[in-house]
C-alpha cells in the first residue's frame, strides 16, 4: 500500500492531499488473517495497543495530535503486517516515538521508554510497579525494540505519513450547527463530540472513511447523547459532502465500540522473520556450520615447488623462552654493575 501511494503522491499539492482509504479487499483479507488471526482477536488487539498509545502519550503530557497521529499509523501498519509478525507493544512504541518526531513535538527516548515501562507494568498488573534501571539489559532491550519499530513501520509505509485528522474539520462544523445565545451548550457540544472522534482513534475508520466523514459521525453521536436537534429536513450531513450510508456506519462502528468490554492483551505464537534490531536474519554460512565426517584441522597440501619449513618443536619453544630470560638477566647485572661504577668514579 505504501509504495503504490507514494507514487500516487508524489505529484499531489500539498493542499490537496487527504488519507488514502485501504480498499475493500485489503480491509478483508488483512495480513493478521493470513497468518490465520481471527476478526475478534484482531480488533482486540488492534484496540489495545491503541489505549497503550493513548495511556503513554497522556503520561508524556503530548498534545492530542500526537497521539492521533500515532494510532493512525498503528492502523495502517497492521494493514501491511500482521500482527503475529510484530508484536503489538513495540509497534505502539515505535508509532508513538515517530509521531512525535512528525509532529514536531519530540520527547527523549529514555524518557518515552521509562513511560512505557511504567504503563506495561500498569497492564501487566505489577504492583508496587519497579523502576526501569537505565543502565540495565531489560532498557538496552527495549531501546533496541522501539528503534527497529519506528524503521520497519518507515519501511513498511513507504514513508507515506500524511495524516489529516478529523478534529480539523469538527470545530468548524460544530460553529456551523450552533444555538445563538447558548455559548455553554455549544461549547459542551463540542467538547463532547470531540471526546468521540478520540475514541474512534481506536478503531479503523481513519483507513475506512475520509476525516469529514468520521467527524460528521462524531457531531451525530454527540446531538443523540445530549439530545440536541440538529436540522434533517434537508440533512446537515450532506452541506459536508457526507452520504448517509457513510454516516450510518460510522455511528454503527462506535455505538459497537462503546458498548464492548475493556481490551486485553492476547498471546500470540509470533512468527519470527527478522532479527530483533529490524536487519533480516542472515543464514549461517557454509564455513560457520558445522559439517559430519570433516575434520576442521585438514589443510590444502601445499604446491610441489614450495618447501615448507618444520614447525618448532615444544622443547625448542621452550628453550627459546629459557635463553631469552638469561640474556634478560645478565643485560640487567651489565646495568647495575655500570651504575655502581658510576658512583665509585664520583
């Protein structure tokens, strides 16, 4: 997906750029479900470690541009990899520390993997949660994982990184459908349709549906949960270039989000392709392995033409060392005698 859009962009104005939308055999047949992943567990998972984003980024004190950015990118990642290929918390790892550079807002690295520890702890229900020691293998660990994270999601995306996010275009559709005279209702109003586009972060629509879509879905919940009126006769929906069946299943996905249970983390059998720093894993070679019936002290006979001296014999070795230390010693009395004499003449 990524290489094929990039071209795609290439010649795109910068204005005029928007999310590209997966279509609909890739949304189906997912690399997870490949790889034999059921629907179920896909989106459990794909939720989790969106709350995982979610947790960290509010710990890290990251605007929430930062963290939509990121769980963007999360789902589109696992749109090009499946999810028994790249484990689902050095991928929120990964994305969060790459958003954060994209949008200019960039956090250290060891504070960014402190943060995650403390938040893995919080799932793994570790209590009282132990520090993450920075000199420790377990943090050179998890330096490499969020390093080889954030280049097999480059990779993988084709450095396709554009994001336009729905909160862009609610503000502006939340002032078009406002009271007059009731500022602090508009302003809840807002607020709450706002809380609804974070949430829906969690789940596909952002590869689904263009952002106007979604934020149109969000205004809809919204008026339903503090039952405000909205004008239908015609739609508000369609004065945002949105169709009513979109809106349909917009509000359907997150009506389903809402009234699902807390995600877990689920324990895959990972298939491993590439070694833990992201370089593909490079076979043994023919000399490194190990070979029956071959002795590994044989050696080429050397050409007919060439005579090859005798290797010293252990006693002629030990000899050498033996006269070696005798002539130390006498260079050594040759000094002190030469020295003495010295003093004498004085």
């Amino acid at each position: 997906v990524g290489y094929c859009y990039r071209r795609e962009m290439a010649n795109t104005p910068i204005d005029e750029l928007f999310n590209f939308i997966l279509p609909p055999e890739e949304l189906e047949k997912t690399p997870s479900g490949i790889d034999g992943v059921d629907i179920s567990t896909e989106e459990e998972l794909r939720m989790f470690g969106c709350e995982l984003i979610q947790e960290a980024g509010i710990l890290l004190k990251l605007p929430q541009v930062v963290m939509a950015r990121a769980q963007v990118l999360f789902h589109r990642f696992y749109f090009r990899k499946s999810l028994k290929r790249a484990p689902v918390r050095d991928t929120a790892m990964g994305c969060l520390f790459l958003a954060c550079k994209l949008e200019e807002n960039y956090k250290k690295l060891r504070v960014m993997l402190l943060v995650f520890h403390r938040v893995f702890q919080r799932r793994d229900g570790i209590s009282p949660p132990q520090s993450l020691n920075v000199g420790s293998s377990e943090y050179f660990s998890m330096k490499k994982k969020i390093i080889s994270s954030e280049n097999r999601i480059l990779r993988e995306l084709g450095f396709v990184l554009h994001v336009e996010h729905p909160h862009k275009f609610i503000l502006f559709f939340c002032r078009m459908l406002a009271a007059d005279g009731d500022r602090e209702g508009n302003r809840k109003f807002a607020q709450t349709a706002w809380n609804i586009l974070n949430d829906s972060l969690r789940t596909t629509l952002c590869v689904r549906y263009q952002p106007e879509v979604i934020a149109c879905g969000a205004i809809y919940l919204a008026g339903r949960v503090l039952q405000r009126a909205l004008p239908e006769d015609p739609p508000w929906w369609t004065l945002f270039d949105t169709k009513t069946e979109d809106l349909v299943q917009v509000c359907n996905t997150l009506a389903w989000m809402y009234n699902r249970p807390k995600p877990r983390e689920i324990q895959l059998e990972y298939i491993k392709e590439e070694e833990s720093d992201g370089t593909p894993a490079v076979p043994a070679s023919p000399a490194a392995t190990p070979q029956t019936g071959v002795k590994s002290e044989m050696k080429p006979p050397p050409p007919a033409n060439v005579s090859v001296a005798p290797s010293p014999s252990p006693a002629t070795v030990d000899g050498g060392k033996a006269d070696g230390k005798s002539r130390e010693r006498s260079r050594g009395r040759e000094r002190s005698s030469g020295r003495r004499g010295r003093h004498s003449r004085s």
